[in-house]
C-alpha cells in the first residue's frame, strides 16, 4: 500500500565536521555501508521500492552510490572482490530513484514539503537514514506499513527517552489503544522538561498521508524559526487521528558521535559473525 519512501537529505551534518563538510553525513559508513543504503534497504524490507530523495548542495554523492560505477564494475569483474557489490547491484536492479533539491534549509517539515512534487497524491513513508534501526524480525517500517494497513492514518515511531533529553526530540502524548499504539492528543517539538507531555519521543520513521502537504503549506515556521512536521501533524490531530508507535527493535542516532560509535561496534559484531 505505500508505494514511496521520502528520505530528507538536505541538512548540513555539523555534528560531524570536519568530514561532513564536503560529504554528505548520509554517506557516513556503518562499517561497509553507508547510512543512506542502510535506510533504502529497510524501505525494501517493507515492499517500498520507489525511493525519493530530497537533497541539497554538496550532495552528488548519493546520487553516485546508487547508480552504476562502469570503471569499478570493469576493474573488479571476474575477481573476488566483486561479490562486495551484490547488495548495491540489488538494490539498482530492484529500486527507482528521484531527487529534487531543497533550496533553502528550513527544518524537517520544509523538506518533505519540498519532496511533495516526487510523492504525489498518495500515502509515503519518511525516513531519516541518521536514525539507524537494528532488528531481528521486521524492520521498524515493515512494523508501521502493518498498522497503517488497519487504521490508513499518520504513524509516527516513539521511543521512551530520559527525561532529560526530551529537548532534542518531538514529543507526544495520547491514548493507548492497542499493543504498543497510541492515538496521539498533543505534540511538541523540543520541549523542555517542564513542559514535555511525555518522554515518548518520535524518531525518524513516518507514515503521512497525502493531505500532510496542504497542512504544511499552511504551517508557520515554530521552534527556530523552522516549519516543523510536529506542528503540521499537530495541527493533522485535530481534523482526524495520527497514531505513535513503540516500535520493536533498537535505535542508534548517527547523527551523534556516540550513537554511531555506538552502531559501528554493534554492526561490525554482525559483519563479523
């Protein structure tokens, strides 16, 4: 049912300068591979194929990941390096790619505005490729794909934070309704402690549905002077239902340097094993 991934790519990483000046932070790798094709392939994982990329200056290299490198495939052919391109050689064989670029740096719910023109008249998932989601069973947007099947509304994926880390996320409250889901009430981008209606954070896995753009056209720039997708599904809560839910499975913020210290090791004992 939900045909389309929007992966917001545009941001400028300044938590990893120096290397994020002239690399994209997307493209930081987790062991082989980088966080980008990470979050491609658990869109694969959930029957999503089409993969629509809002980028920005200083970008190219995604787009040169995920497409055909002739000189290396020539290089490598015939030798036993080339089965360390397998992966990627699925992923183009099976997947389709479009960019647009956004202009202007103007927080989360300006970037999916900006993909809007990619997406088209119809439910999408989002995905931010910083948030690297481990599992054992079913990647985290399989898990939300399953419940958007049954109730055909806005998901948002929560993790329990310490309190006193709710200033980095959105936070929600509401009112459980089945195992693990909740029919949000409130929601808040970056509160302080005080303020918080939960330590339920949303991380970066959604499901929206189409009428999210004309929401966020109408959304004013909040928290820093940005357009934030907090408010427009605030604002989504109130004309009909968005759900949270605690996903199963383990997240690691690789846009932190502990986070992807954090992934690297965890994902290297996989590589290994």
């Amino acid at each position: 049912m939900i045909k389309k991934c929007l992966f917001p790519a545009a941001g400028y990483g300044t938590r990893f300068l120096p290397f994020t000046k002239a690399m994209p932070k997307e493209m930081l790798p987790i062991v082989n591979k980088p966080l980008m094709q990470y979050g491609v392939e658990e869109a694969m994982s959930a029957g999503i194929y089409n993969m629509a990329i809002v980028t920005g200056r200083g970008k190219r290299a995604i787009e040169d990941h995920f497409d055909i490198s002739y000189e290396l495939e020539h290089q490598i052919k015939g030798t036993d390096k080339e089965i360390y391109l397998n992966d990627i050689r699925k992923i183009l064989n099976t997947c389709s790619f479009s960019y647009t670029r956004q202009i202007e740096m103007k927080g989360l719910g300006h970037a999916i505005l900006t993909g809007e023109n990619l997406i088209g008249n119809e439910p999408f998932a989002v995905l931010l490729s910083d948030d690297l989601c481990d599992n054992n069973g079913d990647s985290v947007l399989k898990q939300m794909c399953k419940i958007y099947e049954k109730y055909r509304c806005s998901i948002v994926a929560v993790e329990e934070v310490e309190i006193n880390e709710v200033s980095k996320y959105g936070v929600i409250s509401g009112k459980k309704i089945d195992n693990n889901i909740i029919v949000v009430d409130n929601m808040m981008e970056k509160p302080n402690k005080e303020e918080a209606p939960s330590n339920l954070a949303v991380i970066g896995r959604y499901i929206l549905t189409p009428d999210i753009f004309q929401i966020l056209k109408n959304t004013k720039p909040g928290k820093n002077g940005e357009i934030q997708i907090t408010d427009a599904l605030l604002e989504q809560c109130k004309n009909g239902m968005v759900l949270a839910y605690k996903f199963n499975g383990t997240r690691y913020d690789c846009g932190s340097v502990d986070g992807f210290i954090k992934a690297t090791n965890v994902f290297y004992q996989k590589y290994k094993g």
